[in-house]
C-alpha cells in the first residue's frame, strides 16, 4: 500500500513537474467550457422559442427540462472531449519510465508490478477528476439560475468517471508496450476510439453479433448513466473493462521482465 | 554472501553470458572487468533481479534471486549503467520517492535520505531539478540512491563512467568507503579502476569467465612471470637439450615457425637472458632473436580480451 501510494504521489505530482498537465487542464477546460457555452445557447434559444409559441397561441409556456435538454447532451460532450485528451494523460505513465531507464530502478526495488500499475492508474484517474472540476462550475451555474435535479448529474459523473478509467486503463496498458510517448499517444487514442465507434457498427451486422458488438464498445454503457440511471450490469462492464485493461497491462511489465 | 553458479542467459539466440561463477564474500569489493559487451551488465541485472537467467542459480544474501526475489532487492542497493533518474524531480524528491518505495519507515525518512546525501556529497544539489545537473552529480545522486535504506549488498554498474578524473577520484574514494559495512560488486572495463578499488577481481570476457583472483595475484603472476621469446635454429631436440641445464624456468613452450626454425617461449620470475643466450651459442645452435616480454595484468586484460575478438 505504502509503494502504491509512494508510486501515485510521483506520478501525480511528475504530471505537473511538465507544462502536458497544464496544457491538458487548459485545453479540456476550454472546450468543455465552449460546449458548456454552445449547450446552454441551444437550450435558451428554444425556450425562447417556447415562450413566443405560448404567446403568439395565448396559452402557458410548457415548461422546459433542463435536465433533459442540457445536461444529458453536455455529459454526451465531456465524455467525447475526454475520449481525445486522457490518451495524452496516459502516454507518458509507463512509456516514460522506459525512455529514462528508470524501470531499472522499479523492478530491482522492494515492489511489485501490481503496486506500480496500481499506483499510475490512480495517479492519472487523479488527474482526470481534477480536470472535471471546471465543469462541476459550469453546473453549479445551472443551480443559480434554475432547478435541475441533482441526481442525473451525480450518476453523470459516476459514469464519466467510470469511463475515464476505463479509458485510462487501455492508454495504460498501450503505455506499457512502447518507450515513444508519441506512439503511446496514438495508441490509446486509437484503440479508444475504436472501442467507441464499434458500437456503431451494431446496426450494420446480422442479429447475432449486434448484440456482441454494443456489449463491447465502451460508450453503449455510458448513456443511462447521462440519463441518471445507475444500472449494476454497466457499472460491472466498466469495471471489468477496467480491470481487464490494467491486467494487460500487468502482463506486458512482467512478460518484458521475464522475457528470456 | 553472493554466490553464482553457472549462469547463462541468451538474448533470443545470442548467447549474452554462459556459465558464469563466482562468490563473493561479506564485506568484499569484488570486481567484474570486461571489456564492452562481455555480459558484465548481463550478470549484473541476473543479481538484482532485474531479469532471470536463462539456466544457472545464484543466491544473494542466502537469498534464491528466482524463489525470493523481493527479499534479494531489499537488501541490494544497484546502480545501472544510465542511472535512473527522473529528471524533472528535484534530487531531494527523487531519493525521498526512492525511499519510499524501498520500504524505508515514515519516522526514518529524512534521517536515510539525509545520511546518503552526505554520503554522496550532494549536498548541495539536493534542491536542483536533476536535469539540470552535470554528469558528475548526476551519477552521484544514483549512487545516493543505491546506498538509501544502508542495503548489505552493492552493486555498480560502471560507476565511474563519463565522469572527469576529479570526480572519478572523488567516486572511488566513496566506494573504498563502502567495504567492510558493504558487500560490493563493481563493473568496469577500465583496469587501474578495478586495480584501486578491487580486493577481488572476475574477468569476463564474451560471457564467459576468463579468469577470478586478486589484484595483486594478478598482477604479481604475470609480472613476475617475465616471458623471454626466443628464435633459434636447430631441432627442437637439441634445442630442449641445451636449454635443460638451466635453473629457474617455470614454463616452457615449443613452437615450429618454419623448417629448422623454433620459437621458444620461457617464463620465470628470474632474468634468464644471459644463461639462455650462453646455453644457446656454447651448444652450436644459432641464436636468431631474444626478446623480453613483461607481462601486467593488463597486457593479460588486453590479451584475453582481444584474442577471440579476432577470431569472431
């Protein structure tokens, strides 16, 4: 316990020792920000437009829920803009620890591979929640100006952040595999992005292996938790998705050390 | 305290060491001494369980490197060739993070990463961001590191390497520090290193043992062994002949040049050449070449390092 929490204080503390923290911070606060902005411009326009319609047929104004017109398509953004930042958190967790050497060290001391792989998830899961704290801001507006549930917008974050690890732990395990962070990058993002897509790919093929292929992709299981529902079978898919991606990860350190 | 007992390992095919053994006791600088490439890093990373052999055992500490492999890294401290250093860390954080991760307790933290700070005399770098630091300072923090949590065991890969002949003086007096408290194995490929620091060397050369003694033995039995090479014209019959009567000669090798003609090698820790010249003439051979050829340990670190290079 004490070398997984020694591995996470590095590794949270090395993201900013190097101006990709504050970049990454910078960049996803700034596009979430833009879509925040984009979302809500959508959702007072149309009551604007309710409010005319009432008007100009005399009768109250329904009311407009801002829940399911905002916050949903919001969480669907973040989720998106997270698929294309948390490869550039991951790229350098493990791949750095090959360009430097320093492996040498990790593996000749006292501490075993579960504890550094544990120990760098926790640090980037670490980062990304930080990095969702701008737009916990963006909702607390919501609640000056209006009367959203709460509820949807916890479940929404549980399921963001469940997808972020699951994200996190494939960029992991890419990681793992190569000493080029920019490969590292590409990797992550391109095996994300596959395991988003591919639920796509369900309406396209036969009856029997739709099904396959929506169970598989990553973001099939997000949408009830947009829509504030905690369902137990998505929430063990994420964490299975999760664990299955740090156990790859496992592997590969302990294939490359044992390699004869 | 280490013992190592035919250890081979292969890199795919190649063959990187090959029955490698040696023992090194408590308290002892041993050194390994190859040229590049001979498998001194190979073996190297076998003791701290940086990767398995192939085939072969080796105990550290009393400790199997493959059934108790994290008992043997919590008493190793190891220094690689490329010290591993996180360079955006500041060296005060580098070793409190080394620390922690090399089980050191909470309440003991500062005073072990005070005591290797000293140690190294890195002082006054303890706030600077590693990459900022010069070579010299650099392979001091990893040695500072390799010394954290006072481990029984010590192994440096190359220490002195790229260093400035100030800082090489300065690293070799901390290792001659080192004996006694430390069991220390020390790679290199430059000899007068392992000569000053050593009390035990092991040659390696192509993965393979060539040779495991003292400094001093070393040195003394091929210093003192003083080769004379002689050519001489005659039967290899009369030659032995004539050269039996002389007193003093320890070897003796016979080698055809060409027809009539043999090279004579001799050694022996006295001056032979004028009995050897007088036995010569007074038997009616001719005399053709006499030459002197001392050996030291590094004409012999040249010559069992370089002869299979020109066959390969």
């Amino acid at each position: 316990m004490e070398a997984t929490l020694a591995i996470f204080n590095k590794e949270f503390k090395s993201f900013f020792y190097s101006p990709i923290a504050y970049l990454i911070l910078a960049f996803f606060t700034v596009l979430t920000g833009l879509f925040f902005y984009l979302n809500l411009s959508g959702f007072v326009e149309a009551s604007m437009m309710e409010m005319m319609r009432a008007q100009q047929y005399r009768m109250a104004p329904r009311p407009m829920n801002v829940n399911l017109m905002l916050i949903r398509p919001y969480f669907w953004n973040i989720a998106l803009i997270a698929l294309f930042t948390l490869p550039a958190i991951t790229m350098r967790l493990y791949s750095e620890e090959k360009r430097l050497g320093t492996v040498e060290l990790l593996y000749t001391v006292p501490i075993t591979p579960t504890q550094i792989i544990s120990g760098k998830f926790l640090a980037g899961l670490a980062l990304f929640i930080v990095m969702l704290i701008p737009t916990m801001i963006f909702h607390a507006f919501l609640f000056l100006y209006g009367e959203p549930e709460f509820m949807p917008i916890l479940s929404g974050y549980i399921g963001l952040i469940l997808l972020g690890s699951a994200f996190i732990a494939v960029g992991l395990f890419i990681s793992t595999t190569t000493e080029n962070q920019i490969i590292a990058a590409i990797g992550g993002l391109a095996v994300s992005l596959i395991l988003w897509l591919i639920g796509w790919g369900a309406s396209y093929v036969g009856p029997t292996l739709a099904p396959v292929l929506e169970y598989v992709s990553i973001i099939t299981h997000y949408e009830d938790f947009s829509q504030g529902i905690i369902d137990t079978g998505h929430l063990i898919y994420y964490i299975l998705f999760t664990f299955t991606g740090l156990y790859f990860a496992l592997k590969m350190i302990e294939s490359v050390k044992w390699r004869a | 305290m280490i013992e190592v007992e035919g250890l081979t390992r292969y890199y795919g095919a190649k063959k990187a060491i090959s029955d490698v053994t040696f023992q090194v006791k408590k308290g002892e600088i041993l050194g390994l001494l190859g040229p590049n490439a001979a498998g001194k890093t190979t073996t190297m990373r076998i003791l701290t369980c940086f990767m398995p052999p192939t085939s072969g055992k080796a105990t550290v500490g009393g400790y199997d490197i493959f059934e108790n492999s994290i008992d043997v890294r919590r008493i190793t401290g190891y220094l690689p060739e490329n010290p591993p250093l996180y360079m955006d860390m500041t060296t005060r954080d580098y070793l409190e993070f080394v620390a922690r991760i090399k089980e050191t307790p909470k309440d003991k933290l500062i005073s072990e990463v005070d005591s290797v700070v000293e140690k190294a005399a890195i002082g006054d770098v303890q706030n600077r961001i590693i990459g900022k630091l010069s070579k010299g300072y650099k392979q001091r923090v990893g040695l500072a590191q390799s010394l954290l949590n006072n481990p029984q065991i010590v192994i440096l890969d190359e220490p002195t390497v790229g260093l400035d002949p100030k800082q090489i003086i300065e690293i070799r007096d901390l290792i001659r520090n080192l004996k006694g408290d430390h069991t220390v194995i020390l790679s290199s490929h430059i000899l007068p290193e392992i000569e000053q620091t050593c009390e035990r060397v092991v040659i390696i050369n192509q993965g393979k043992v060539v040779a495991q003694d003292t400094p001093e033995e070393l040195t003394r039995k091929l210093k003192g062994g003083e080769k004379v090479i002689l050519q001489i014209e005659g039967s290899s019959e009369d030659i032995k002949k004539a050269l039996k009567g002389i007193k003093g000669i320890d070897k003796m090798d016979i080698e055809k040049v060409k027809q009539g003609v043999s090279k004579i090698i001799i050694e022996s820790d006295k001056d032979l050449r004028k009995d050897l010249a007088q036995k010569v003439v007074n038997s009616g051979l001719g005399l053709l070449e006499l030459t002197v050829d001392k050996f030291t340990l590094e004409d012999i670190f040249l010559e069992l390092t370089t002869k299979e290079e020109e066959v390969a």
